[in-house]
C-alpha cells in the first residue's frame, strides 16, 4: 500500500485558509452573493497574469525567498488589516476592499508554489496528494466557519505559516533530478481549452450567482469529488491505471458538460451539490493533468495553473450576469429560458473543441504546444510513452510501471524506494514481477529490451 507523506499534504492548509476568507469577505455583502469572493479572486488576476508572461523569468517560485516568504507575510497582513478596520465606521469597507485585493495576491502565489511541488511527484502521487489536499482543506475551513471572530482570526494567521513549514518540508523530501526546471521547450497559449472551460465556469456562474443557491453546496461539491479520486487512487491503483481517467479527453469534457447541463435546472439543494460536484471534479482532474504534463514535460507548473487559474474569471461574470440589477438592465437576459437554452447551446458547442485533437495519448500537452521538435522535452514525453507502451503490452500493474519506468531512467534501488516511498522488500517484489513479466533476468537485459523498442 502506498505510504503516505504528510508534509505532502500541506496544500490543505492555503485551501482551508482561501475558503475561510471568502467566507469573511462574503458575509461584508449580505444581499449580494459571491461578491465578496470575486473580489478576492481579481486580488490574484494579477499574480496569475505576471506568471504567464513573466514565467521564465520568475519560474521556479520556490527558489525565490522574497516570493516564498513573501506569500504568507501577504496572507497574515491582510488578516491584521482585517481585523484593524473591521470596527471602523462604514468609509472602511473601501479600505477592506483592497484587503481582500491583498489576500488574493498572498493566495495566488501560495498556490502556485504547491503547483510546483505537485508537480515533482509521480502520477499517481499527484493524484493522491492534489484530491486529499482538497478534501482535507475543504473539512478544516468547513469546520472552523462556526468559530467566533477572535478564534477565527487565529486560525487565519495559523494556517499560512503552517503551510510555509509542510512546504520547505516537502521540497526537502524531493530528489534533485525532480526539482522544478528553470529552463523547457515551447509553450502556447491554448485558446480552444481556455474558451471550453471558460463556456463551463460561466454557466456554472451563472447559477451559482443565484440567491437561492445553496452556500454550503460548492464545499460539499469539493469533498465530494475529491473523496472519490482519493479513496479510488489509494484503494484501487493496484487494479487499473488511474491516470487514465485525466489522460484523455473525454472524462473531463464529461464531468464539465454535465455539471453545466444541470446548472440550468438546478432548483433544489440535491442539484445544487450534484452542479457543484461536477464543476469540482472537472478542476481537479484538470489541475491534475497540468501537474502531470509538468512532471513529463519539465515545464513550469506556475505557468500551466496560471493559465489554468485564469478560466475562473468568467465564472465572475457568470455571477455578475445572475444579479437582478444586471438582469433587469439587459432585454436578452430578462427571459431565463431563453438564456437557459441559449447557454446549454453553447455548451454543448464548446466541448467538441476538446475533441479535436487528434493525439488523445497527449491531448493535454497538445492544448498547450509543450515542447518543439527534437528538444528535451519531446525527448522525454517520447521516453515516457515508450515506457507506457512496453508497460501496456506487458500488463503491468500501475505500481509495476512506475518502478519499470524509474529503472528505464537508470536509479538506484534506494532512490525508487525514496521516490515511490516503498519499502526495500516491496521493491524486489514488483522488480520480480517485472521481469517475469519481460521475461528478462536483470536491469540491463531491461533497459536493453526498451532501447531495442525505441522510435
């Protein structure tokens, strides 16, 4: 059974901290639903837009200490600020505005350095980490809501210094070979999937700006989904590659189109949820796929969530569309059903576009032009896929392709026993098995037979 690092973990402590403050900034707007949280979100539309076209400049965060330190310190400051104007008179609430323009900043770049060490680990470690982060994160914001104001002033400076130690700790953890690049092939900016998922989150925001939408439905919506991936990756990774699942297109484009389907009928807080669920399921699978064309690729992970992170803002529009004032003031928009059909529409429109892509063993990487011809990161997707196929043919088990793979690459026992946190006698097995299975006698013979496959 895979051993679990709880350093790895530590993303949990921002995701808690986010829900918290937009809890906080909400409850400054009681008529008006989700703005407090927008206005959180556009505090980090400029972090996300530096990251995209300053990444190769900036990018690996994590070796930068202003910007490491720097995140938390912006976190704390804009709980202290927040609790300075609180009891001021009502000219404050402009000042709390920028605040929660602060917090965002301070979020933004706290999430991106977890996307990095996200993206040092395996596929399956991806998987685990990222959906038990959610779920984790989920829970303890969930919980802390119903603490009282001094209370949850403490937490809210706990929780960025918390996350800082889980994350020195963890990079601590990685092998140098892992570690980030400073330096990857070429990248473009994917137009189609960023106008897919743009169509998605905006009907999502659409509804989830309605008053009668539920507050607690995106949590359980979270918990939800990443419950599911975790228990089936911790669980069932021995029986069938989990990866699979945000390896092609279909299960994302699935999950976003059903979630935005139901949008349009949600009425009660079953269908809430059920919207709520899908929209969570389809951003972490995504965010799973981008840490794992990093780990392939060795292109930045900051740059791929920032992009990523970036489709959230027409989800803010979708909320700003739903006010009544914004209604009343645009003729088209006065009919739900007609907007209701018109969106479904496009909906359905805007998710064939994830099926155009011809390479589906790479579709994510295609989106974004990773690599160019001939460079070092189309050599390792090439070394990588080679390994996939050898591992297909021969029927190794998930666990089995990951070492068969790490001894392709050439490390020592000990550094797959670090890397792949198994036990000295667990190695042997699956290395046992591997050659029983390439019917081979030694690491050589191995290694031998994938370069007789290669091209």
């Amino acid at each position: 059974m895979t051993k679990l690092v709880p350093s790895f973990f530590g993303f949990a402590f921002v995701r808690a901290w986010d829900d918290l403050v937009f809890s906080r900034f909400a409850a400054l707007f009681p008529d008006t639903p989700w703005l407090g949280q927008d206005i959180v979100s556009l505090g980090m539309l400029p972090v996300f837009l530096l990251i995209v076209f300053a990444a190769r400049r900036l990018a690996p965060l994590y070796r930068r200490p202003v910007l490491v330190i720097g995140a938390p310190l912006l976190m704390v400051a804009s709980v202290v600020f927040y609790e300075l104007l609180l009891g001021m008179p009502d000219g404050a609430q402009v000042a709390l505005v920028l605040v929660a323009l602060l917090a965002g900043a301070g979020a933004a770049l706290s999430i991106l350095q977890w996307a990095e060490l996200q993206s040092c680990l395996n596929s399956l470690q991806i998987v685990l980490y990222v959906s038990g982060s959610f779920f984790l994160g989920s829970l303890l914001g969930w919980m802390a809501l119903d603490a009282g104001p001094e209370r949850m002033a403490v937490v809210l400076l706990l929780l960025p210094a918390l996350s800082l130690l889980c994350l020195k700790a963890a990079f601590a953890k990685i092998a140098t070979s892992d570690l980030p690049k400073n330096d990857w092939g070429a990248v473009r900016f994917p137009w189609k999937l960023v106008i897919v998922l743009g169509v998605y989150e905006f009907a999502m925001g659409v509804t989830q700006g309605d008053v009668a939408f539920g507050e607690d439905a995106p949590v359980l919506g979270v918990l939800a989904a990443s419950a599911v991936l975790f228990c089936l990756a911790f669980f069932f990774s021995h029986r069938f590659d989990f990866t699979r699942i945000y390896r092609t297109p279909f299960v994302l484009m699935v999950c976003g189109l059903l979630a935005a389907l139901l949008s349009f009928s949600a009425s009660s807080a079953v269908a809430n949820v059920l919207v709520s669920t899908g929209y969570a399921l389809m951003f972490l699978l995504l965010t799973m796929l981008l840490c794992d064309i990093s780990h392939r690729y060795g292109v930045s992970a900051a740059l791929l969530c920032s992009i990523e992170e970036l489709v959230m803002f027409t989800g803010v529009g979708g909320h700003l569309v739903a006010q009544p004032a914004v209604r009343a003031a645009v003729p088209l928009l006065q009919d739900g059903t007609v907007l209701s059909i018109s969106l479904a529409v496009l909906v359905v429109i805007a998710s064939m576009v994830l099926l155009s892509e011809r390479e589906y063993s790479r579709w994510g990487a295609s989106f974004f032009g990773v690599g160019s011809r001939d460079s070092e990161a189309d050599v390792r997707a090439a070394f990588v896929e080679r390994c996939d196929e050898l591992a297909l043919q021969h029927r190794l088990s998930p666990r089995e392709k990951e070492v068969f793979q790490l001894i392709a690459e050439g490390k020592s026992p000990s550094e797959i026993e670090g890397e792949l946190y198994i036990a000295s006698g667990t190695l042997k097995s699956h290395t046992r098995r591997i050659y029983q299975k390439f019917d081979v006698h030694s690491r050589g013979e191995l290694v031998a037979l994938l370069q007789e496959n290669k091209g």
